[in-house]
C-alpha cells in the first residue's frame, strides 16, 4: 500500500514495505459477524461550510451503501457524532479543545452535530451514539452495543482518517474486534494523513480493504448472535 503527499511524492522510501514485513506487520485479520461503525459523518464534518468540515459526497455516498447494505443482511448499524455541551466548549474545560479549537463549533441544538441528511439512517433500529474525543469507543457504550448484537467484527467508516477512524480502529483491536476499513467509506481533510494512516491502520491494527470486498462480507455473512462466522 503506498502512500504519497499531496504533491504525489512517496511518504515513504522503497524499503519501508520491506521493513514492516520482517517486523512482522501486516497480517489480515479474522473476519466474523460484523456491525457497522459510521464515525462522526454530522454536517460539521462533511459539508465545506464549516469551519471543522470539508466535502466528503464520496465518503457519505460509500457510507451510505454500507448502512443499506447491512439493513439489508440484518447487520447492526451504530453511528457517532461529537456534541459538545456550552460548558464544555468554555476554554480549559475540555482538553482536546485546547489542541483542536475548530471543535469547538460541534455543539449541542447546532446543525453541526446533525447528522448529515444524505445517510440512510433507520431511526426505529439505528442507534446513535455521542462523544467527545476522537475514539468511538472511549467512553462511550459501543463495546458493549457491538457484543450484545453478538459481532466480532467492526466495518469503519466516516471521519476523519487521522483522527476519529484511526483512533477508534485502535481501541476497536484493544477490545478484541477484527477491524475492517473500507477505503472509499473514510475520509479526512487532506490526502497526506489520509493515506498514511490507511497505511499504518493496515500494518497494525486492522485490514484496508475495497468497499466491494465490504459489501460483499456484509451480504454473505449471516446476521444473529454467536461468535465468527
């Protein structure tokens, strides 16, 4: 998997690959029964308007036939926005503020925290989730939403790359689910950190795959409780 800065260049040298596979990094994970993870796809973040946002169409439309797709094999589907309180957007009240100050715009009655429109949403079975750091999993009941729906596996998608989705593919291993990461269905602010945090997600922590190679394990893989597929 190569990635490249913006101007193309290679972020890496021609032994980089080399290197991770005598590390022993890059083995593919062990795929089960899987829920859909949408992270943070709220207007805040995918409509250009916004201080904190910019044009993610491609990434809501991929993301959005991952959600039909699970509705359609019976698959849960979670989503997550960040949503900050008045006080907590109060300088020195939230430590992550003081670093990314253009959260401060996610707050609560606001359309950034609305989820974006375009998303097939199924309000009567999908469950929504709040947050306030960049792991979906921190602090949050995911976990536990994920295995009481009897899944071991967790499909990523939504924003951003560097941030939400990396963050959340780590504590998504650290809690002992095999991590899935369509590309087409992630996205972030700028290609650099995109495509090197695809890379060291693919190297560590789970496996970057097609959205075709998703869809197709969402449709074939029976829905229900129990343990991998």
């Amino acid at each position: 998997m190569t990635a490249t800065n913006d101007d193309d260049s290679p972020l890496y040298d021609a032994g980089t690959e080399a290197t991770y596979q005598r590390a022993g990094w890059g083995g593919s994970v062990t795929r089960g029964r899987p829920a859909v993870i949408i992270i943070d796809l709220t207007r805040g973040f995918t409509e250009p308007t916004f201080d904190a946002g910019c044009d993610l169409t491609d990434v809501v439309s991929a993301a959005s036939r991952l959600i039909e797709t699970a509705h359609e094999a019976g698959h849960p589907v979670i989503l997550t926005r960040i949503v900050y309180s008045a006080a907590e957007i109060v300088p020195g009240a939230t430590t992550w503020l003081t670093k990314a100050t253009g959260m401060r715009g996610m707050l609560e009655g606001s359309a950034a925290v609305t989820m974006d429109p375009r998303l097939p949403v199924d309000h009567a079975r999908d469950i929504v989730l709040e947050k306030k750091g960049a792991s979906a999993f921190h602090g949050t009941p995911l976990a536990a939403l994920v295995r009481a729906a009897g899944c071991d596996t967790v499909i990523l998608a939504g924003a951003t790359t560097s941030g939400c989705i990396r963050a959340s593919a780590v504590d998504a291993v650290q809690d002992g689910f095999s991590v899935l990461v369509p590309r087409e269905a992630v996205g972030d602010r700028a290609r650099g950190p995109h495509e090197a945090n695809l890379f060291d997600i693919h190297a560590k922590y789970g496996d970057v795959i097609t959205l075709d190679d998703a869809l197709t394990h969402l449709s074939d893989t029976p829905s229900g409780q129990g343990g991998r597929a």
